[in-house]
C-alpha cells in the first residue's frame, strides 16, 4: 500500500436491519441472473386542486425547515448555508457571466483524489488493480486557488475512495472557505474521524448505496450496507449535513425511488439523495443495469413526486427546470480532474489532451483553451441534450480519436469499451419533457448550484 493511503478499519457491523416492507417484487439473490424489469406500474397520486397541492408543499417544506432546525448542529447549519448556498449561488452567477462571454471556466469541480479503493462493485469504471495513485497536494491546491479566483468555492472529492488519503484532511483544513463534498462508500466513518468532520464543518459526505441491504451487497459487496449504516448512526449522532448517493438502475429502480428508500434515510437523518443513472463505462460494462427510456420516463415522473412527498431534498444532476435533458459538462458546468492530473470530460469518460501539471499558477487556460472540452461541447449541441456516451458511442469514440485524446482511465481499454458500446437512450426525452412542478425546485434549480440543476 502507497504510503500517502491509511489502511482502512471498518466499523463494526450495525444490527439496524432495513424495513421488511421493502418491495421485494424484483429484487435478485446475489446467486440469480440479473434480469433488467420493465417500469414499475405505481398507482398515480390522486388529482389534488392547485390549492391542496400548494399546502401540501408549504407542509413539506415546514418539514424539511424543522428537520434542518434541530437534526444538523449550528457550525454544520452556518458552513451549509454560507459555503454552499450562498457561495454556490455566486459561482453560479459569475459562471453564466462568463459563458455570455465565450469563455469557459467551470465553477465546479469533480477531483477524483486517488485510484485507490477498498472495495471491487460491479461496472465501477476506476481502475484499481494496477498502480495506486492520489494526487499531490501542490496539484489540488493550483486547482482549488485558481477557482477561487473565479468564485468557485464547490468542490466534489472521490476516487476510488477519498477517504484512504491521508492529505484529504490537509485539503479541508487548508480551505476552509471552500466546501467539499466527498464520495464514499461509508466505511470509514470511525469515530475519530466523525469528529474532525464535526469539527470542519465545510465537508457534506455523499455516501453511496444503492439499494436496501441486497441489492445494495449484490453491487458492492457483502457486509457493506451493514457497515455503512453504522457509519449513517454516527454521522446522525454528529448532526452533519450528509446525502445519500444512488445510481438507480434498471435492476433497482422501484427499491430506489420507493417511499420506504426515501423515509429510511431520513430517519437516518440524510439530508439530501442524489440520483444518478447507470453508465455502462467499464471493462466489463453490466448493461443489464442500464435503464430504458420507459423506466427513465418513469423515474423522472417520480423524482417529482418525491419531491413533493418528502421532507428531504431530492437531487438529480439531469434535467433542468423545465424538465430538458442536459449534460454537465457540455455546458461547462464542471469537468473531472483525473488521479493523475488529467483534465478530462467526466468521471465516466477518462479521455484527456491536458494535465494540471502542464500548468504553473493558474489553470485558465487549461480549460478556457482546452481544444478537447470545447469540441466536445460542440459535438453534444450537435447531436443532443442528453448522454452521448449512451446515444453516439462509436461517433465520440471517432473524435475522441481524431483529437488524439489519451485514455487516462488505467486501464488501457476505454476507447474500445466506447467503440463496443450499443447506442442506447439517454435522459434526453424529447416530447416528452417533464418539467418541475414544485417551485421550490425550480427556484434552486435556476439559482442555486449544480446538481439542482443550475440552469435552465
Ligand atoms: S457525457 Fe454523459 S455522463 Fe458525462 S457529463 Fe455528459 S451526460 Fe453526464
């Protein structure tokens, strides 16, 4: 193990068992073949008068302030409000002024801080058997001062596991007038290290599960929900302001979007969950947990009515305001910093012409200038609003070749994984659009930051 790695010590297993009214209808055993499920046929919500609907959201939205009120502490409350919300909105502002410009500067970043994790789940895309690399100090903080000249304050962490670096706690420390949200898979969250989160303050863990015990394991592992969910207790207990990362797939979909999902986290005291949908970028891509343009119909029909249900924000990194498809990075809203430098498109396509390295004071030019993150933005304006890794694979495997993109993954193989790719939909669904409904949403979506969205 590198020496810049802790070594990881789980906690001990939580005897907390998930609901039993989970619905089971099409949950695999870890010994079945996975076999994708049609959309689930959920009862629609009854029609309610606009005057109902109204005081149902005022009585969410009371809910959630109450929830604010007395399960997150004071620092954790303040550092939200301030790093994140306010500051959030600037970065967003001072980006939209940039892009009536021409220029691009993105007011967020990924950084994915090493290779390096502890876990083997299905279809993740990070290689991690070859050479453990975690990105050095000097690099993260050209990265972070150089958005800060900017107005980003707004930066997301992940690997493999962020957790196992040991500098991660320098990076917090050293900007704490910045916000870091980190991604982990909730196994590290020991006591001690619960406590220097509390004592932070400007870090939101974004903690990945993605399903009840079962479906959760079947990805990732036996024994990690268990884990995780004592990790959730301490996080609870510390009153820090935490979310739940899922990846809904078409094996888990109605598990995920389920009222009993939702109400569990809450009572764990997650604050926010943030929806992704499964891309099939690895070398061994699982497409049976791809999801169908029905079931993505469908997920985005129920995101609002979970929105509108739950007193806990409900987050997608997908549709904008008025329910159009969008791609973040096609429209400059934040790129992925790979564990060795590479300036690349997303975390699911490691393809680069740059490295931070290349720079010395300041990284404007490294994206402003960037041939490959500009072509690519004119490429997906060409073709879509959605996902071109799902919609044109062997097209952007043409240009990424024809730009003389380097593959930064690791593992030596993703051009050919994106040339064997089947052309499948994406969340662009036009005619069909669904737009927000609940004005809260839409105000955070036009106003606040990514992941709510952020334009539109
Ligand atoms: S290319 Fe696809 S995965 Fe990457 S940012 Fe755009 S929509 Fe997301």
């Amino acid at each position: 193990m590198s020496e810049s790695l802790v070594e990881i010590e789980l906690p001990p297993a939580s005897s907390d068992a998930p609901p039993s009214a989970v619905p089971a209808t099409h949950l695999p055993t870890a010994a079945s073949t996975p076999v994708a499920v049609s959309p689930p046929h959920r009862k629609p919500l009854p029609e309610v008068s606009a005057k109902r609907s109204l005081l149902r959201e005022q009585m969410v939205l009371l809910r959630l302030a109450l929830r604010v009120a007395t399960e997150l502490s004071p620092r954790a409350l303040w550092k939200m409000l301030y790093l994140y919300a306010a500051k959030g909105a600037g970065a967003i502002w001072a980006y939209k002024r940039r892009l009536a410009k021409g220029e691009l500067y993105p007011p967020f970043l990924f950084i994915a801080i090493t290779n390096s994790c502890n876990l083997r789940c299905h279809g993740c895309w990070v290689e991690k058997e070859g050479e453990g690399h975690v990105l050095g100090l000097d690099e993260i903080d050209l990265m972070i001062e150089s958005g800060k000249r900017r107005k980003s304050y707004y930066y997301t962490l992940l690997g493999g596991e962020p957790f196992l670096v040991k500098d991660i706690w320098k990076i917090f420390e050293t900007h704490s007038d910045c916000y870091f949200q980190t991604i982990t898979n909730g196994m590290i969250f020991t006591e001690a290290n619960v406590e220097r989160l509390k004592r932070l303050g400007n870090v939101t863990p974004l903690v990945s599960l993605d399903g009840f015990e079962q479906q959760n394991d079947l990805r990732r592992g036996d024994g990690v929900w268990q884990a995780a969910m004592k990790g959730l207790e301490r996080l609870k207990e510390a009153k820090l302001f935490y979310g739940i990362a899922t990846t809904a797939t078409g094996l888990n979909l109605e598990e995920v979007m389920s009222d009993e999902y939702v109400e569990y986290f809450i009572e764990r005291g997650a604050m926010y969950i943030w929806y992704y949908v499964y891309r099939p970028m690895s070398p061994e891509p699982h497409t049976e947990y791809c999801v169908s343009e029905e079931q993505l119909l469908w997920l985005r029909r129920r995101l609002l009515e979970l929105r509108r249900k739950h007193p806990i924000l409900i987050i997608d990194t997908y549709w904008t305001a008025d329910g159009e498809a969008f791609c973040p990075a096609a429209t400059g809203l934040g790129f992925h910093i790979g564990p060795k430098g590479s300036i690349e498109i997303c975390p699911a396509l490691s393809f680069a012409t740059d490295n931070v390295q290349n720079h010395q004071d300041d990284l404007w030019d490294a994206f402003d200038q960037n041939d490959l993150l500009r072509t690519f933005q004119g490429f997906v304006q060409e073709r879509t609003k959605g996902c071109v890794i799902l919609e044109n694979p062997q097209e952007l495997h043409d240009q990424l070749r024809e730009l003389n993109a380097q593959d930064t993954s690791g593992r030596d193989t993703a051009f050919d994984e994106l040339n064997a790719l089947t052309p499948r939909h994406s969340h662009h669904l036009p005619g069909r659009e669904v737009p927000e409904d609940f004005w809260f949403y839409r105000l955070l979506k036009k106003n606040v930051f990514f992941g709510m969205g952020a334009i539109g």
